[in-house]
C-alpha cells in the first residue's frame, strides 16, 4: 500500500494508540506517526506546525471519548483554527460505536464539514484502504 499520508492520533487510550500506530506501520514503514493521549497537546501541535510544507494533508484519527478534553471539544477548538490550517488536516473519527454513543453529537460534528468520516474501531486493513481512497478521491 503507498501511502504519502502523515497521521496523527489522539486517544486516550495508550493501548490503543499502540495498536493503531502499529497496524499503520504495517501498512508502510515509512509513514509518519504521531500518538497523543491528550488531545490539547496534539492542538498545541497543530498550532506550532501550521507552517510546515506538506503536499499531502496530515490525517487524523480521533476518539470521541476521552477525559479532559474529549473528541467533541477538539473538533469546536479545531474549527476556531484559520481556514489554511484546517485545510491541511483530514478529520476522522475512530470510536467505538455503541448503544452508549452519542448519535445525536456524531451527528452534528458529520454535519459541520470539519470531520470528514466516522470510523469504528477497530481500524482494519479494509477501512484503512477505503478511507485512503476517499481521501485521494477528494484531493
């Protein structure tokens, strides 16, 4: 699989920041990978890297439920960034999808244009390459 991606991906969960971080690596060794357990840490990264020249978007991979500050309240600071920053990631939602979700919130953060997919975890080889197609499709 050929993939001139970047990730980034914030989950509260070590373990499963692992193991997704592992499964991308499998799919190319030679991809760049960023784990957050916080995600105002990743913000203040997204923030800092604004500048940087990249050709491909810098995809990411969201859980919605976590402490502090969960996947909603980063996609309400995300939108405050200038349009140029947003412009350069790809919002994608990796949660585990249960009667316990939030459908109503999946819902609107779908329907703000800033996430652009709802993903369940967890990530497979299957949901990878669709993903990325949609991606290069738009692009």
């Amino acid at each position: 699989m050929n993939m001139a991606f970047t990730f980034i991906i914030i989950d509260d969960s070590e373990l499963d920041c692992f193991v997704t971080k592992k499964f991308l690596e499998r799919s190319n060794k030679s991809l760049s990978i960023k784990t957050f357990q916080d995600a105002e840490d990743a913000l203040e990264i997204i923030r800092e890297n604004h500048n940087k020249k990249s050709k491909q978007p810098t995809i990411v991979l969201l859980d919605l439920l976590m402490p502090v500050m969960n996947g909603f309240k980063f996609v309400e600071e995300f939108e405050k960034f200038p349009v140029e920053i947003q412009n350069k990631y790809i919002i994608i939602i990796l949660t585990v999808l249960s009667s316990n979700s939030h459908p109503i919130d999946i819902h609107r953060v779908l329907t703000n244009g800033i996430v652009n997919a709802v993903i369940e975890k967890p990530l497979t080889k299957e949901k990878l390459i669709s993903l990325l197609n949609n991606v290069r499709s738009a692009n």
